[in-house]
C-alpha cells in the first residue's frame, strides 16, 4: 500500500502507540503527512517524528475527553480515531482472578468506547470522520487461555456494528481483526518452541509485523474505503480459513 491512497486523515488520534502495532500505525500515518496524536500512559521507547505523545489512561473517561478535545480545539478538526490500546493475559479460565477480568475489560473494551465517544462528538459535529479499533481474530473463534481477552474483542466487535449504524452516514466505524502479530507482547508469551510450532498452524507459515497492520489501518482510514462501515477486516495470514491456529494448547 502506498501513499497514493487518496486520504482525508489530516489528524488522527490513535490510543496504546508507544509499543506494537500502535507504534507502527503511528508512524505509518505520519509517514504520509498526517498530524499524528498517541495517548498513551508511557511515552514510546523510540520517538517518532510527527508523532505526538499525551500521557493518557483509556480507562479514564474524563481524561480521554479532556485529551480528544484539547487536540480538536487545537487542530480544528479529528478525522480518525484509532483505539489500538490492549492487553491480553495467558491463563485459565477457572483461575481467572475477577480484578484481572475487570482491568482487562477496562483496557481493551471500555477504552475503546471512551475514545470513540470522545472522538465521535467531534466527529459527529463537524459532519465526518472514522472510528477504527483494533479488534483480533479472538473475537471470531474460541482460543483457550485467553476467554476474557477474547469476550473482550467480541465486544469490541459488536460495538463497532452498533455504532455503525447510529452514527452513519457523517462517522464510519470499522475494526482490523489482526491473526498472530510479532510484537513484543505477543512475543514474550511464548518460548521459541511455541513459536516455531504456531507458525506450522498459520497457513502464511509466519506471524504478522506490525507494519502490515498498520496497512490495513491506513487503508481504512482512506477515500478507498469510504463505503465501508460497521465490520471488520481480518488479516490473519489464512488462519481463520482453517481454524488451524487457535487448535494450539500449551499448558
């Protein structure tokens, strides 16, 4: 993909960019000329030009808002908003402790419906606009070891339908549902082993870098995609095709 797609994504605001796929999405729409805003609790390990760092908690409605329409009132405008903040955790469903449930659910649904609600005012109000998240192919197919983070990307995915259709046609809302991504959290869950063997399951042989996501986020955010609203897009390397990956247990 390159920078011929026509964009109106002058001013994009974009949660969990320090690390990851957040990191380069950032940088992908930065590359392009956008004015690029992370929220973000820590500021990347690695600055980035054109890249603007506000320290930010998604959990926080007020501090999301405040943040979103200080950027508005300064750019006169948000044309996307990206919720890419996540965290997943690797472990039974019967030893689930209910705080860690919550402050997952906090994190990776309720901060996507902060910073849509946020974003979406302004949006709405000003006439256009995208609303984009980062969902998973975990919220399409049962994986073991992570049913909360999974029920947590389903509910991403059935916001993004609702909203879709309250919002439309002024905002459009859609999700990238990435298969297996190389980033450093995904790569600390596993030994090389496990990662040799889950690569066998994904008919790509390989996982994902965050570049091919971002993409697919930069395509989204495009003209090209202008009739799109309401769903998701799946980049998962063939995975779902043959449910071949989520069939891995490792105690």
């Amino acid at each position: 993909m390159t920078d011929t797609v026509t964009h109106q994504a002058s001013v994009l605001v974009i949660t969990g960019a320090s690390s990851g796929i957040g990191e380069a999405t950032a940088q992908r729409f930065a590359s392009s000329g956008a004015r690029v805003f992370n929220l973000d609790r820590q500021p990347p390990a690695n600055a980035s030009g054109g890249v603007q760092w506000h320290e930010c908690d998604v959990t926080d409605p007020a501090m999301v808002r405040s943040v979103v329409e200080g950027i508005a009132a300064e750019e006169g405008r948000i044309d996307t908003a990206i919720a890419n903040a996540g965290i997943s955790t690797r472990h039974a469903f019967l030893e689930m402790r209910p705080e860690d449930i919550r402050r997952l659910l906090e994190i990776n649904l309720f901060g996507v419906i902060n910073l849509w609600q946020a974003a979406g005012r302004v949006m709405f109000e000003a006439g256009s606009g995208t609303l984009l998240a980062t969902a998973s192919t975990n919220g399409s197919a049962g994986y073991p070891w992570y049913s909360d983070y999974n029920a947590s990307k389903a509910g991403v995915l059935a916001l993004c339908r609702s909203v879709a259709l309250e919002l439309a046609p002024r905002v459009r809302t859609a999700c990238v549902s990435p298969g297996y991504v190389l980033t450093p959290m995904q790569r600390s869950e596993y030994t090389d082993e496990m990662l040799a063997e889950v690569n066998e399951r994904i008919p790509m042989r390989r996982h994902a870098d965050p570049a091919e996501i971002a993409d697919v986020f930069f395509f989204l955010a495009s003209d090209q995609a202008r009739f799109i609203t309401g769903q998701q897009l799946i980049v998962d390397g063939g995975e779902l095709a043959g449910g071949t990956a989520s069939s891995y247990r490792t105690q």
